[in-house]
C-alpha cells in the first residue's frame, strides 16, 4: 500500500522528470520502520542485503546510529569509520559523526572523540559541550560560545550540565549570572532546570525551605504567605520576582495589584523594575493599556529581546509615537537596526515631523522583497517594484546540480514520503552555494515538482533573483476556479497558499492540517456541511481540487464574518476566527499595526508574509505596482456589526 501511495503521489503532484520509483524501495522503507521501531535484529538483516539503491546509506546509517545509541553494547568503530570515508561530505555523515562524537565524549575516549570534532562542519550543542569536557584543541572556543549562550540555552543537552556548572565553580559566571540565568528558565518554564542552577550557589544563599516549590507550583499561595510579605536575602526577593512572573500569566492585573503591595517591601531599584518589566510584557500581549506605563517603571532592568520589542508595540497599539521612539531607542543596536524597528522608527519621527531623518530609516530597507522592505518603499512616496530578472539558468549549470548526490537523494527522499530527510538532504546540498547555483538547484526542483524546495532555493540568493521561482503558481486554474466561485482575490490565496504550505499537495502539519491549504479534518468536514455539500468525505483533504474546494469556502466564510478584512481573515485562518477578533482594538487601527500587535509570535509572522506574498502575486499576475499599505488598509474597532460565530465551529 505505502509503494502504491508513493507512485500516486508522483503523479498528483506533477513530478515531471522525476525518476520512476527503484527497485528495492520497499527494503528501504523496512528498514526505515525497523530503525523507527529500534529493531536491531532486523536491521541488520536488511542491512547485510547492501544494494545500489540511491538511499543505500540510510540502510547503513540506520544501522550504525541505532547501535550508537545502545550505550550498553560495544559500537564498530571499523565500520563507523568505513561509513564516513564512504560518504564524506554527506549530510549523513555529518550526522552520524555528531552521534558517533556524542558517543565517544560519553565514553571519555577523548583522543578519539578530539579527532573526530576536527572534521566535524557543523557540530551540534551536545558535541561541542564535550569538545569543552575533553579539554582538547577545541575546548576554548566551544566553552566561550557556551559561556555567551549562558542566559539563552534553555534545553540543555546532558553533556552541557557539566561545562555550565563549571563556568560557575571556576569562577567565570558568579552568583549575580546564577540568578539572571533563574530568571530567564522561569520566564522560559524550565522550572527543573530553574531548580537545579540554584544549587550553584552557596549554601547559604539558597532559598530557606519550601519557599522554591512554592513560588514556582503555587504562586498564589507563595505571594500570601509571610516569606512574600516579609523577603529574607536575596533568595526571599527572587521568590517573590518568580511568583510574581509564575501568576501574572495566569491574570497579570491581578498579579500587579499583588505587587504594588509588596514592591516597597524592601527590594533593590532593579529587583522593582524586573517585576515591572514583567507584568509590562504580559500586559502588552493582552493588549492592555497599562502596559506602556509598566514598561516605563522597568527602565532600570536589562530585558530580553522579545520583551523589548513588545514595549514598541505596546505603544504602537496605543498610537503613542514619541513612546515608540523611546522604546526603540532603548533597544541594543542590532535589534535597533532590524528592518521592523527601523521602520517603525522611521513612522515615529515622520508622526513627530521630522520627515528628512524619517527617510534615512525607510531607506535601509526599501526595496526589499519583504513586508517591512516595501512598507519602507512606500514610505518614501514609490511603488515597489521587481529586480532585473537575472539570466536565464544554462543547460551546463542544471546539469552540475542534477548529477549531485545531494540532490538525488533528496529527490528519492521525497518520492518516499520521507520529507524531513528530503529537505535536510537538499538544504545540505545548498550550503554555501553562489546565487547561480541556487537558482539551478531551485529550477531542478521546480522540474520535479518540489515547489516547496523550489521556492526556499530561490529565497537564498543575494544579488542575482528570479522571482518567479520564489512566487511560483502551480495549480492554477484549480486556484483561479476556486477563487472565482467563492469571488476571493486570487493573489491573496496564493499568498496564503505559499505560506500554508508551500504548494505541497501531501503536506501535513503536526496538528493534522493536510493539503495545499493546509485544512484541518473538523474544519474540513464543518466547512462542507455548511456549504451543503453531501458526499463529503476525509480523502477530500488529501485530493488537490477538494483541498482547495474547501480551503477556499472556509477563506470566504472567515472573510464573511470578519468585516472582509483580509488581514483579520489570514489571522483567523491561521489561529481562529476568535482569536483575530479578540486581538482587534476599541478604535480602528492600521493594519501594520494590528498585524504587528498579534500576540502569536507564529501567527504574526504568518500574516505579515501571507500580506506581502498577496501584493507580489498581484504584480505577477496582474502586472501592476505593488500597494501593500493600501492592502493592509484599517482594521475595523471590535464591537461593530459583524456575523456571530457559528456555535459549532472548529
């Protein structure tokens, strides 16, 4: 059944110039469930069958990584070796070098484990962390960068734990780094982690009793409890800082009113303005207006970089530009400089009239392909318009990216469903490539069928683009019909599509959204009840003209009951039509703003390129200048007339 889906698939999605599916696809799909299975037995025998397929070394590489992984039996080391000179300078190589690096520091073979890193492109967090255990050539530099990562790496490889404490006991973090790096496990709800780093501190400035358990499990309980009311040390204040963090997220008004009565309980200027800084960037992603005042009293704390940006936009939403000034002003110079902020920056300074010094900051990024980049352009008074198209790809350089083995992998990778390999395999391919490379290996993959790797290739280069490859239009008369029918903007759903899923017809989201439209089953199933649609049935989301049938009618019911706002609908369609009206604001707002406002950091972005991929869609099919400012338009203030949501939606 999985090779009948397998060559079904290379017709549904129109691999033209793909190769027919191998002889011996089905070993290798055995073997692939034996590995994911942990069934060394079998593997073994599948592996002892070697063959000439393209995907031999997975059979191989299965094997080897499977027995790596047995910290208990004893590894090859001969055939470990033999694998990596047979295929070196594969993506599997590199991979089963990490495992087999990983393997020996865990072993303290530490010669061996040093010899092995030198070859290492790309070593991963665990690897490096026993370049520093070894103390060998590399250690330096690898505990140099886990010293700058010290208030950043949440998820901590084990063979990390060591190196970190030592940056303590050695003297090169102290107590003050201790409690920053607390803090910032709390924020992240490392509440393990957040325990056992403050075993790094002397004893005797740990905190008293159960006061750690308590301000972590049951805030509430801590924040009235005498060990709040009365902090003892430096522990006793960053119980209560924690409690504070721990239930502002549970309801951040109440969280402040707790605070208010104990911020003069004797706590450091700093210690008020952690708190402050806190409940500020919760209230920012409530939308609450308190916000922009909180963020005022944390001025004496140093923030983390997602705090800071929510204090700009605690003060876009409230249409307070001299406050976005100072809070961009406030920012470390590289996020200052981002193309988000320097715009923003810009409108602050053309809203306080200074529209000479507005322009140096539009001008930094005009011209760009991105949302920011052609709000910028506008900004400064012209239409964004398409590079020069670069030269057309040469027979010589699509024939250098087909004979790569990468590529050929990736290539039966992704015939076989196994798309994750597929495109790390593929990006592996490109790394480091020249633009003419790129675009070869984006037109190679849009040859297959490989829309997704087509248009990523494509994103890549720096000075020679074709933006035909990365704003590609397949299935276009399905679209076309579609959007007819439902009279959608066509540029818009492609734009949405291209974010979606990137034209892949077979994708599928963790949560268990499928198809090109990315259509979850009880989403799918409503929709078509709705549209009275009797002969529904699941395999609709996995065909591309019914994916896109009931992506399409769910996009114009979203549309219908959201005031025809298509930013408010590509909010909705990514994270619920209640949550896109609940992120609207008493007052109408601009759409940058609100689509900047979103507090999903996922959905967030989502909009802001479903917009931009709407507005280049319409230059290339509809051959006009872009107006992304005038596509954003304004949304409009909650509690307007508008359709009530349906009772059983999804």
């Amino acid at each position: 059944m999985k090779y009948r889906l397998c060559v079904a698939w290379l017709v549904l999605s129109g691999l033209s110039g793909a190769s027919s599916a191998e002889t011996g696809d089905a070993r290798i799909l055995a073997a692939r469930d034996a590995a994911t299975r942990g069934d060394a037995a079998a593997l073994s025998k599948l592996a002892d069958q070697p063959s000439s397929h393209t995907l031999e070394p997975y059979v191989q590489y299965w094997l080897l990584s499977n027995r790596i992984a047995r910290l208990t039996e004893a590894v090859p080391a001969g055939a470990v070796s033999a694998f990596l000179r047979s295929n070196s300078g594969s993506w599997l190589a590199e991979k089963l070098r990490n495992e087999w690096v990983r393997r020996l520091g865990f072993e303290k073979r530490w010669s061996e484990m040093d010899a092995e890193y030198g070859l290492l492109m790309q070593p991963d967090q665990g690897a490096q962390c026993y370049a520093i255990q070894s103390g060998g050539p590399a250690a330096d530099a690898a505990r140099a960068a886990l010293e700058a990562q010290w208030l950043s790496l949440l998820d901590v490889p084990d063979s990390c734990i060591q190196p970190l404490q030592e940056l303590v006991l050695l003297g090169r973090l102290g107590n003050e780094e201790v409690w920053q790096r607390f803090r910032r496990l709390v924020e992240g709800k490392r509440f393990p982690a957040a325990r056992n780093v403050l075993n790094l501190l002397p004893e005797s400035q740990q905190p008293a009793g159960s006061s750690l358990t308590l301000a972590l499990d049951s805030p509430a309980r801590f924040l009235a409890s005498p060990a709040a009311r009365n902090p003892q040390g430096r522990a006793g204040r960053e119980m209560v800082l924690a409690a504070i963090a721990r239930q502002a997220r549970s309801n951040v008004r109440e969280a402040a009113s707790i605070w208010q009565d104990l911020a003069d309980k004797g706590f450091r200027d700093e210690e008020r303005a952690y708190a402050w800084g806190q409940l500020a960037w919760l209230a920012a992603q409530s939308h609450l207006p308190e916000a922009s005042a909180w963020f005022t009293q944390a001025q004496a704390t140093s923030m983390v970089p997602e705090q800071r940006a929510w204090r700009v936009r605690a003060n876009l939403r409230s249409g307070n530009w001299a406050g976005v000034r100072q809070a961009i002003e406030a920012m470390p110079g590289e996020q200052r400089d981002a193309a988000d902020w320097s715009y923003w920056y810009g409108r602050a300074l053309q809203a306080q009239n200074r529209p000479q010094e507005a322009q140096q900051y539009f001008l930094r990024n005009a011209d760009s392909a991105s949302f920011y980049g052609i709000l910028s352009t506008e900004a400064l008074g012209r239409s964004y318009q398409w590079p020069s198209a670069s030269a057309p790809i040469t027979t010589q350089e699509l024939g250098r990216v087909q004979q790569s083995g990468d590529f050929r992998r990736a290539e039966a990778l992704y015939r076989l469903e196994m798309r994750t390999e597929g495109m790390r395999e593929w990006n592996w391919g490109i790394r480091g490539a020249d633009d003419r490379y790129l675009l070869a290996a984006a037109e190679h993959a849009r040859r297959l069928g490989l829309y997704d790797r087509a248009i990523n290739t494509a994103e890549r280069t720096r000075n020679e683009h074709d933006f035909g490859l990365r704003y590609l239009a397949p299935y276009y008369d399905v679209f076309s019909r579609e959007a007819q029918t439902q009279q959608l903007d066509l540029a818009w759903v492609f734009g949405l599509v291209r974010q979606e899923s990137r034209f892949q017809p077979v994708a599928r989201s963790g949560v268990g959204a499928q198809g090109l439209m990315q259509v979850m089953p009880a989403t799918g199933k409503w929709i078509a009840g709705k549209q009275g649609w009797k002969d529904y049935e699941p395999g609709w989301l996995t065909r591309i003209d019914t994916n896109v049938k009931l992506g399409s009618a769910y996009l114009r019911h979203v549309l219908d009951s959201l005031s025809n706002h298509p930013v408010l609908a590509s909010a909705a369609y990514n994270a619920g039509p209640g949550r896109a009206r609940k992120w609207r604001d008493t007052r109408p707002l601009e759409g940058a703003v609100y689509a900047e406002t979103i507090p999903f950091t996922e959905t967030r972005d989502y909009v802001k390129k479903v917009m931009t991929n709407a507005e280049l869609y319409a230059t290339l099919l509809e051959r006009r200048p872009a107006s992304l400012s005038s596509r954003l338009g304004r949304v409009p203030a909650s509690g307007g007339p508008e359709l009530a949501l349906s009772s059983d939606e999804p």
